[in-house]
C-alpha cells in the first residue's frame, strides 16, 4: 500500500543472494568481536554455518551449551545438528539436558518437542 509490499516480500524471501548470506554472517561475527557472550549473534552463526561450516557451528553450539545453559533455543537446534552429524550419542544427550532445562523454566511447548526428539531418536536407534 505504501510502496513496500514488493520491498517486505524481497526481504522475506529466504533463497537470499550470497551476498545477502555474507553480510549476514559479516554482520553476526562482528557482533561476536564486540561482545563474545552475544547469544543471539553466536546462536545465529551457529544456524547459518551448520550446512557449510559444521566444525564452526559446532563450536558456536557447544559455546552456548556450556556458558548459557539456559538458553533454551539451543538445544533443539543443537540436538538436530547432531543428528544429522550422525553423532546420535551426543544428540541424545543434548536433547535430554533441554528436556530438563525447559521443564525447569515451564516451557512445555518447547519441552515437549524437545522429548518428541528424543523419543524419535531413541526409536530410531
């Protein structure tokens, strides 16, 4: 209506440029030179590296695993990339810990898909 129906649907579209991904990675890694305790930069590189860098990821991932534990989000993303790692030991362990963790905060939702996980996983191997 205002002349930003095109521009809104351009920013969402999620097959971006890979210019778009850089300066979206550029931009999360000089978060994390500013602040290295900035969970939403470090989860956000942690998402955008899991495809092309696992070994970074996996780093960014542990990080927020040992110096936020709390931090819920990370143990369903942490979980599943561990799954697809074919590391279904670590992932089993991940996932039971959020389990926990959200059951102690009174995240249900997030607890039960978390369980979810972990029921697939355990009967799938």
């Amino acid at each position: 209506m205002f002349g930003m129906g095109k521009d809104r649907t351009e920013v969402e579209d999620k097959s971006m440029s890979p210019e778009a991904e850089k300066t979206r990675r550029e931009f999360l890694e000089e978060a994390l030179r500013q602040d290295p305790d900035n969970t939403f930069a470090r989860y956000g590189l942690a998402l955008d590296l899991a495809k092309s860098e696992p070994a970074a990821a996996w780093s960014h991932f542990e990080y927020l695993l040992l110096h936020h534990p709390q931090y819920a989000a990370t143990y369903s993303q942490a979980g599943t990339f561990l799954m697809k790692q074919g590391r279904l030991e670590e992932a089993r362990k991940v996932l039971a810990t959020g389990v926990e963790v959200t059951g102690r905060q009174g995240k249900q939702h997030a607890q039960a898909e978390l369980q979810a996980a972990l029921d697939d996983l355990n009967e799938g191997n």
